[in-house]
C-alpha cells in the first residue's frame, strides 16, 4: 500500500523523522509495561485506548488512560511510576523494519536529519543510546519537552528546520501518528505517513503519501537519492524462519490461482509477525516428505475476515497432484517484494499474484537468494523450533 493523497509534491533537502511507533518500536513495550501495571489498580490492558495515545505528549496520553480505566491518581504520579518501568526496558526496544536502512542511507548521502519526538529529551536520548549510531547520525535531536507545545502543534517542527537552518517547505516528516502528520501539516512540511496501527491507513487523508512500512519508502519521490538495495525486483532481507501445520486456505484455492495455495497456523508466531509488515516476501518452502521449492508468501490482514492478528499465506511455486494439507511447512523468508494491497476484482488478484510469482521465481536463481534452499530448516532437522 503506498498512497499518493495530495497532488503537489515538492522536492526536498531535509528529513524529520519521528521516533516511537516511526523509527522503533516502543508500542509492544509500552504496552508491556501497562499490562503489568493495570493489575495493582486492579484493571487489565485490553489495548482499547492503543489509537488515543498514538503520538501524544506524556501528559495526554496518562491522562487517555487514567480517564478510561478511571484510575485514583494523577498525571504526575501515573508517569513517574510508568517512566520507571520503562526506562528499564528502553535497552529491549527493536528498530523497525527499514529504519536502520533509513538512516544509513539518508547519513550516508549526508542528507540532514533531525529527530522530533513528543518524549522528553533525556527518553529520547536513553532510547537511541542502544541504537549503533543513531545518536551520532542526526543533525539535530529535540524531545517534546524542549518546545512550547507538542504535536499536534507545528512548533516540534518549526524549531527543528530553524536548527537545520532548513525552510520548514523543504523539509520531509515522516511520521506514524495522526497528531504529527497534522503537525508537520501546519508546519509547511510535506509529510509521509507510516501508520502503526493495522487498518487505520483511510484516516490519514492529510499527509502527501501513506504507505505501508518504511521498506516502501523511495526518496527519489522527493529529490532524495533513491535507495540502490533492490534486485530484480526485490529486497533483501534478514533471513526468518516459520514453520506449522498447513491449515485449509479462505477460497483463493489452486485451482483458480494456478499455484498450490495454503493458510499456515499462526500459533505461537503473533509476536513474530508483529516485527514484520504485512506484505508480499518470498523464499523457500519445506515439506520434509517431499522436497523444497521456491515460495511467495503473504503476510496481512485478511480483508474477507475480521481477523485480529495477521494471517500467513504461503503459494508454493510448483506442480502437486494431491493436496498438502496437514502437513509441516516449513519457510525460510529472505526478501521482500511489495505492500499488502486489496483489489477491485479477483481477476486483478490473480494477475497481480502470477507477477509476484514472476518476480520470486527468477530472483530466487541468484545466487544471493539460492544459497538459502539448503538451509536445514527445510529438511525438517529444525523445523518445530526456532
């Protein structure tokens, strides 16, 4: 998914990215923190409140959820207990997928860079801290703190193009949250949406592009370099390992595709998948009492069912005379091709799928791809674990 929502694009000169939910991904440990926490008040963290503190200050976001689990304590004392449990685990915080690419790219093309972000400054700098040359990278680091408002107010980004001695019009936002989307807005700023929470791309209609992760970022749609990491096609990335019982696919049978089409169990791989976005990936397939083949799998949201957590859904690029169902699968996940998209007809679909399987096919005859098919998690020596 990679969304265009205003017509006027201007080239830029400068980046500034947000952090949490943009660059690493704080949400699973803020929500870690909260399920611990609830439990001495007596309440439990159900997520419902995930979407009203996307992006806020420290303050409103206490104040979200002292409101709506009706909490007996205030907005200082909330966060100072919070901030503790979660100064704890800053060092466990993940980067997101393609934010260190980002980065080294932008750096490496001495791009600048400045980090806003609505924590406070000393958050901000304890977080990148376990970040291998974050802190050094960007030009400029303000936290919310250092302003007079935080986002949704322009002023986040109005003093870091001043410190970047930048027209705040030349500078490029990229952010996760609607608060900052619309700060960056009221800043003259063009603005890159990233939402991070699943299904809600529709409600960004203010920012100039929406797209699904940052590895569907192409810079050279602002008159930055371009990222040179793409083959044929694909991109490459940090090998993943899945496997499970092949379960009964939701009505994109074979017979229509063309290609033996599967839904693998996603028991005991939620948090897994939480680290990668949904998408079109590719690799190598295993079934041990047959053989192993080259693969294209999505991984999303089903837009048939209301499914709370994302489905996988592998295509095995091969001719079978009998179904596998049932059967351990196991996927060894190497490279990336495009976004998760939905289509207005199935023929679209299908059309779309046979050029993944395009793509897929002759990127995994390159060597750089090909070495993976003798991995031993395809034999089935290390199949149930990881």
């Amino acid at each position: 998914m990679s969304t265009t929502t205003n017509s006027f694009r201007k080239f830029v000169s400068a980046v500034v990215l947000d952090l949490d939910g943009t660059l690493l991904n704080t949400d699973a440990i803020a929500k870690d923190v909260l399920k611990a926490f609830l439990p001495r008040y007596g309440k439990q963290w159900d997520g419902r409140e995930a979407h009203k503190i996307l992006g806020k200050t420290p303050s409103d976001a206490a104040s979200a959820i002292i409101k709506d689990y009706d909490l007996p304590c205030t907005n200082d004392d909330f966060n100072a207990e919070i901030d503790r449990m979660l100064f704890d685990q800053w060092c466990n915080i993940k980067a997101l997928p393609g934010a260190d690419r980002l980065i080294k790219h932008l750096s490496g093309h001495k791009v600048p860079m400045a980090l806003a972000s609505n924590s406070p400054r000393k958050n901000v700098e304890s977080k990148i801290s376990y970040q291998q040359g974050w802190k050094e990278t960007f030009s400029v680091i303000i936290g919310g703190d250092e302003v007079r408002a935080g986002k949704p107010s322009a002023d986040i980004f109005l003093e870091a193009a001043k410190r970047l001695n930048i027209e705040p019009s030349s500078c490029l936002v990229i952010e996760d949250s609607l608060p900052g989307v619309t700060g960056g807005k009221a800043a003259g700023m063009q603005v890159v949406a990233v939402p991070s929470v699943p299904k809600q791309s529709h409600l960004y209609t203010a920012a100039d592009e929406v797209i699904n992760s940052l590895l569907d970022l192409h810079p050279e749609k602002w008159g930055l370099p371009p990222f040179e990491d793409w083959i044929e096609g694909t991109l490459p990335i940090e090998p993943w390992h899945i496997a499970g019982p092949v379960v009964k696919g939701f009505g994109r049978g074979s017979k229509v595709l063309g290609i033996p089409t599967a839904n693998l169990s996603t028991e005991g791989y939620s948090e897994l998948l939480s680290l990668h976005p949904s998408g079109v990936y590719f690799g190598w397939a295993g079934l041990p009492s047959r053989g192993t083949y080259k693969m294209v799998m999505s991984i999303g949201w089903n837009p048939y069912f209301d499914n709370k957590e994302k489905t996988i859904e592998p295509w095995l690029l091969h001719e079978f005379d009998e179904d596998f169902y049932g059967e351990e699968l196991c996927l060894v996940i190497i490279g990336y091709i495009r976004p998760e998209a939905n289509f207005p007809t199935v023929d679209s679909l299908i059309a779309k799928i046979h050029e993944d399987r395009q793509i897929a096919e002759r990127a995994l005859d390159l060597p750089l791809y090909s070495k993976y098919r003798d991995d031993p998690f395809l034999k089935g020596s290390s199949c149930s674990s990881l």
